[in-house]
C-alpha cells in the first residue's frame, strides 16, 4: 500500500513527531495542521520565510531518517494490508462455510476479533 506524500509526512509526524526539536514541532504543525503559510509562520516566529523553510526542510528530513531507521510506517503499512487481505479471506470463507454453522460461527468470531485490531 502506498500513501501520497500528505498521508506518508502526516503518518510520518503521527509516529515519530515527539522525537523533533519543540520549534519543528511547532512549525510543522503550523504549516500541516493549521495551513499557515510559510510567510504567516515566519512572522508568528518572528524569522525569515526561507528560515521557515529551511525548518520544515530539516523536520521532514529528520522524521524520513527516524523512518529509515525503525520502519515503524512501513510495518503499520503492511500490517493494514495484511489484516484486510485476511479479513477478505475470512469473508470468502464464511460464505463457503455457511452451511456449516460451527465453522462459519468461528469465523465470524475470528473476523470480530481482527476488525479489533484494526489501525
């Protein structure tokens, strides 16, 4: 499963956000959350708009070097996927064992307990 650049940085921020300076999670907030503009960040901050940029630029860097370090987007990726391709699976199972109420019962619970797993 592949996430656009919006979803990939929000995730991104999501799971590794608390590891950023205060002022980098300050600005990317601004700027994804509350859709500032590099301009309104830079006189929230009292900085140029390049130094605005410039803090994104590192930020951003810093959460995809988190990434490549601990992969813990691309393990919550393939375990979304896993869990609905198993869930598709258990579906199609379900309807093969209808006539079998135990076996379809089970499966159903099975089914229940992963659609409480689900991210």
């Amino acid at each position: 499963m592949k996430f656009d650049d919006v979803t990939r940085q929000s995730l991104l921020y999501d799971f590794y956000g608390e590891l950023l300076t205060q002022r980098q999670k300050e600005v990317m907030e601004l700027y994804n959350e509350e859709n500032l503009s590099l301009a309104e960040i830079a006189e929230e901050f009292g900085i140029s708009r390049q130094g605005v940029h410039d803090a994104l630029h590192k930020a951003q860097k810093a959460l995809e070097e988190y990434e490549r370090k601990l992969g813990l987007v691309e393990r919550f990726s393939a375990t979304r996927e896993a869990i609905g391709n198993i869930s598709a699976e258990i579906d199609g199972a379900i309807s093969m064992a209808a006539a079998e109420d135990n076996v379809a019962g089970k499966l159903r619970h099975i089914r229940s307990e992963i659609e409480q797993l689900e991210i």
